[in-house]
C-alpha cells in the first residue's frame, strides 16, 4: 500500500525532485526545453521516491504548480462560471485586468490568465508522466504497488488533460513515451485528445482500488466518474448510462461511505460536512498549516465580498440573470420558458441603493438553493448576519450587488478554518469537490432522456426529483437567526412539516396555498409578515403532475435547468453550455439581458465557431516554432 499524505499540498525532502524534473520557469515552455533533474533517477526511482512524487501529482491539483494561483484554481470560477453567465468577474473592471476580456470573450493569445492555466496543466502532466518514466526503475516496489502508481498517476493525468481538452480542443499529447534527450521538445496539436483520456481512466478505473487509506485519492469509482464525464462531453451517453447506473448502485467514495446526496444542500459548502456521501472526487484543502496558505483554496483568495467575510477582494460576484432563474412558478416549479429575466418575474434587487438606504426584500416563491448560492442584500449570510448590499460590493454599478457564497466559510468556523499566515484571511479548508454525486444523478438522468421512451423518461423524471427532494429538506432552509421575518415553504402534509419544524418556530397556513405549511421565525403572528420570502420546490410529479417528463424535449429542457440550478457557481456551467451546443445562443441571450442591469458585460458577445474555446497561448506557439497552431478565429 502507498501511504501518502494528501492534505501536504508541498512536501519537503524528496518533493523537490518534482519542481526539479517539471521546472517550467516564466521564460521556458514544457515543448522547448526538457526537465532538468536535480535528482538522479536512481534516487528517485524508488517505492518512497515515487510516493513523494505522486503527492506532487496531488498538490498540483491547487493551480500553484507554477507559483501561481488566482488566474489558474482548481474550481474553474472564471472559465466554468464567469464564462458560463453564472457571474461577473466583480471587483473593478481593471482589477485582474486580464480576467476582464476573458469574461467578454474578446481574449487574445497574449493573455496572462491562458499562459498561466497552460503552464500549470502541462506541469501536471509532466509530473503525471515522470511518475511512469520512472516505475520501471524501481527495485522496490512490488507488482500491486506498482499498479497502484501506475493507476493513479493516469487518473490524474487523465483529470489534467480533460481540463486541457474543454479549454482548447486543440491540444498536444503529451506523455511518458516522449523521450526528451532526443530533442523531442516539439509536440503537434493534432485535435482532440478523448481516446487518450478514455485510455486513462478506463485503466484507472479497471486498476484502482474501491478504497483508499487516505480520503483525498482517487478510487476505482472515482476514476468511473470522470470515465463516464468524458463520454458525456463526447455525446456517448449510451457509454456513459451503464456507468452512471453502476455508480448509483455500488459507488462508494474513497474512504468507504455508500455514495448518496447529503441530507442538506449546504453541506457541500461546509468544511465540517466535506468528504462525506457525496464527494466522488475532491481537491483536499487545509488551513494553518505554517505554508502561508499554500495548502488552503489559493484559487479564490479573490472571490470573497468586498470588506466582508475573507477581507478581499470583491470578484466573482453572481449575475442578475442567475439569481433570477431561481424564481418558481405557482406551482413552486423552475420557470422553464426563461420568463424568470421578465420585469413581473425578475428578482428584486437594490442596484444603486446604498447599504443605509431602506430596501424591500423580494416577496415572490423562490428555489432555496438560491440563498446558499447568491448572496442578495437583506437575506441571512451564511452566519455573518444579514448581506449589507453595497458595503460588500467593490462596484455595483460594474458588476452588480450579489456576492458568492459557496466558496465562503462559515464565521464560527473562521478561526480554525481560516488561514491567516498570509496577506489576506480568505485561504481557506474548504475543499473543492470535482465531481460530486448530484453530477452523476444529473448525467445519468441526461443519458436518460437522450435515450427516450417511457421507460427511460420515467427514469430521468425520478432521478431530477432526486436531487430536488434533498433540496426540500427544510432543516436546510436559511437560518433566521438574525430575526428576519422570512417563510419556508414545501409541499407536503401537515404532520410532515410538523416533524421538522424547528424550536422557536410558530406555524401560519397561507390561505392562498391551503396545501402548503410555512414555518417563520422573528415574528408574533401573521400580521408580522408583511415582507418575507417564500420558499417552494415540489419535484416534477408530487402530487402536481400525473405523468413523468411528457416528451424528450422537455424532459432535456428541465435536467439541464436543474444542474444550472443545483451547480451554480461550482465552474460547470459554461462547459455544458459547450457541450450542449447551445453556448452562442445562450450567452447572447445572457448579455442582451445582464447588459441592462450592469455595465461591465454592455457591448460583449459571443461567437459561435470560435469563443467555445480559449486561444493557445501566443507564446507556446513560438516557442515551438510553429508546431503547435491556433485555433480557428483568433
């Protein structure tokens, strides 16, 4: 057994080998120069070397291979979900300048922020690839531990080259049979790399272990996870569905908890529920450890409110256009024709209202994902109290006044779970969760409804009122510690709601929802609740429809507003937008519509052939004098 310490994102000693063989300086490029080892093979080519390496495929995980971090984190904020319309870059236009094109899809070849991502994959990789260069040197290390090495350095270089492969398409293989010394510095991007990544984690998959003794490395079910993932983006779903099906059935995550939604949303969002049921795979974050916050979620230092929790700086503030797609019908279902943007339907916000000023909350049904997910003025924040609205946004007019909340700890979590070794308090535990189970529900119910037929539509009903019942949980309802008069409302029987009711509670019926029981707190009676906000989410067939998804059309419609819904702000929505082909047309509506309530997306646009793919870096391109070409458009 290979025993590794996962949360050590640097290690001492023998570690420095891996900076040594995958140096890639600011002025070098992976393709021009060969690694240059400061250790001997002899040294390193060792069951305790290889170990030590393998920790370094890990810590890559972070984005800081490169010395970097903010412009290349594990979460994909700005390509995944600022891209995807989930959010604005926030702070100031010229703050992070070099994020701000990115987000408009006007990025040239010269951008930092894609020089950056590119050095950081591909110094992954090499560190993926040294590991099996180097396993059959070893003299002491049997054949199941060599299997081991064998089998999670491809996992994770296959995790490195499918985040190459969604941001460029075009890109080069690069693996353990290049042979440097050789002159072999030039590698071609020929197009896509899926049979090369099928490869990888269909090895891993068939070569891992079900558990591992330390949480934070991938087994066996992990590697079906990302096999499965690669096919959907491959549009294999008649691949994909036979996994996701056996990942539902027998998954279990490394440490050895049956696969399954946790009891409440918000647990993914919290450092003292992570690496539970639902983490099929997840970069492992730690706090105060000595490192200056080299070990904590480096990648969104940024990406907390402005002079709120974490103390910096103001970016990744959630769209208008997302936290109205929150909004829910009579009947408490998603607004599926898009008519949530419409002025009657729009989420009430205080643009241009300073934090002093009085503001009235919104008062129509709403998803309550949408608290543990945009942070709006007047509704609890996490435990920090109610959001301020403007006092935490850095540039309201630019960006609008929403903050995330995701990515934020919890303030009684703050002194344990916050690192403040370095320049600003937002380094935290956090971990980042790469796949979580609710992606598999929501692919194996895409596999589903692609298939078509009663059957199957059935099936894909089932599966989204999966993920929408856990959401119903109202024990997971925001807090009313603050003493904000807000509702909580679900479906269900009196004696239900009556069960979960917290103390402290009172009940009121809505007469105007005789089948729906609220609970409220922070006031005497119903006349005290002049301004509140009501939660509703029923599934697709409590009691509300007689029939499952009526046709594949609408059954498609309906999963892919959920996993907007359910994994906002986690980095995925502009890559299913790709995936989907349906990206030109959505980001377009999205800017025609978010243009009207912030400045900083007026004028941008997306083009179809070209923007669903980053530039190669200019620079990459001339170091490989021409080997490497651009993609089509730039």
């Amino acid at each position: 057994m290979i025993q590794i310490n996962i949360k050590r994102i640097y290690v001492l000693g023998s570690l420095l080998a891996v900076a040594a063989l995958t140096a890639v300086g600011c002025k070098q490029s992976f393709l021009v120069n060969p690694p240059i080892g400061a250790l001997s093979d002899a040294v390193v080519a060792s069951n305790a070397g290889l170990t030590e390496l393998l920790t370094g495929c890990y810590g890559a995980l972070d984005g800081q291979a490169a010395g970097l971090g903010w412009d290349t984190p594990v979460d994909n904020w700005l390509y995944g979900s600022v891209c995807g319309g989930d959010a604005h870059k926030g702070s100031d236009p010229s703050d992070q300048a070099d994020a701000y094109p990115i987000m408009r899809f006007e990025t040239l070849p010269t951008d930092s922020y894609i020089e950056n991502s590119f050095e950081v994959l591909y110094d992954a990789i090499v560190r993926c690839d040294n590991i099996l260069k180097l396993l059959p040197k070893a003299t002491d290390v049997s054949p199941a531990q060599a299997t081991e090495f064998k089998a999670e350095a491809r996992f994770l270089r296959g995790h490195y080259d499918f985040e190459a492969q969604i941001l460029w398409n075009n890109v080069p293989y690069v693996d353990e049979t290049i042979d440097y010394s050789k002159g072999n510095y030039h590698v071609p991007n020929k197009g896509p790399i899926w049979p090369e990544i099928e490869a990888d984690f269909t090895f891993a998959m068939d070569s891992l272990p079900k558990t591992q003794a330390q949480v934070g490395r991938a087994n066996s079910y992990a590697a079906e996870a990302y096999l499965a993932k690669t096919y959907m983006f491959e549009q294999k779903y008649s691949a994909a569905e036979p996994l996701l099906d056996d990942l539902m059935a027998n998954g279990e995550t490394s440490n050895g908890i049956t696969y399954a939604l946790l009891p409440r949303f918000s647990d993914n969002f919290d450092v003292l529920t992570e690496n539970g049921s639902e983490s099929v795979f997840a970069y492992q974050a730690a706090a105060n450890t000595n490192t200056s916050g080299a070990q904590a979620n480096y990648g969104n230092i940024l990406n907390f409110p402005y002079n709120g929790p974490g103390g910096c700086c103001g970016f990744f503030q959630p769209s208008q256009e997302l936290a109205n797609s929150f909004r829910v019908n009579a009947l408490g279902l998603p607004l599926l024709d898009g008519s949530y943007d419409s002025p009657a339907n729009a989420l009430k916000n205080d643009e241009g209202i300073s934090s002093t000023q009085h503001f009235t909350p919104d008062a129509g049904p709403v998803d309550p994902r949408l608290d543990w997910t945009v942070g709006r003025r007047g509704s609890p924040y996490l435990d920090w109290g109610p959001h301020p609205g403007n006092n935490w946004v850095r540039n309201q007019p630019s960006a609008g006044p929403n903050g995330p909340i995701k990515n934020v700890f919890r303030q009684a979590e703050a002194s344990q779970y916050s690192d403040h070794s370095s320049w600003t308090p937002g380094l935290d535990a956090l971990n980042y969760c790469l796949i979580r189970y609710a992606d598999v529900i929501l692919w194996d119910a895409e596999c589903a409804a692609e298939a078509g037929g009663a059957a199957e539509l059935t099936k894909a009903t089932n599966l989204v009122n999966m993920i929408r019942t856990r959401a119903s949980n109202p024990a997971d309802f925001v807090s009313n510690n603050q003493n904000i008069a807000y509702a909580f409302a679900v479906v269900g029987s009196q004696a239900a709601m009556l069960a979960l009711k917290p103390a402290g509670f009172q009940w009121v019926v809505r007469t105007d929802l005789s089948d729906t029981w609220v609970y409220l707190g922070g006031v005497t009676g119903p006349s005290d609740i002049a301004n509140w906000q009501e939660y509703k989410i029923p599934t697709y067939s409590c009691g509300l429809y007689t029939t499952p998804f009526a046709d594949q059309t609408s059954a498609l419609t309906a999963i892919r507003f959920e996993r907007k819904l359910e994994l906002a702000m986690e980095g995925h929505r502009f890559f299913d937008l790709v995936r989907w082909g349906i990206a030109a047309t959505t980001m377009n509506a999205y800017f025609a519509y978010e243009s009207t309530v912030t400045s900083d997306i007026k004028g941008a646009s997306f083009t179809a052939g070209k923007t669903e793919y980053l530039p190669l870096p200019q620079n990459e391109i001339d170091l490989s004098n021409g080997t490497l070409k651009q993609n089509p458009g730039y």
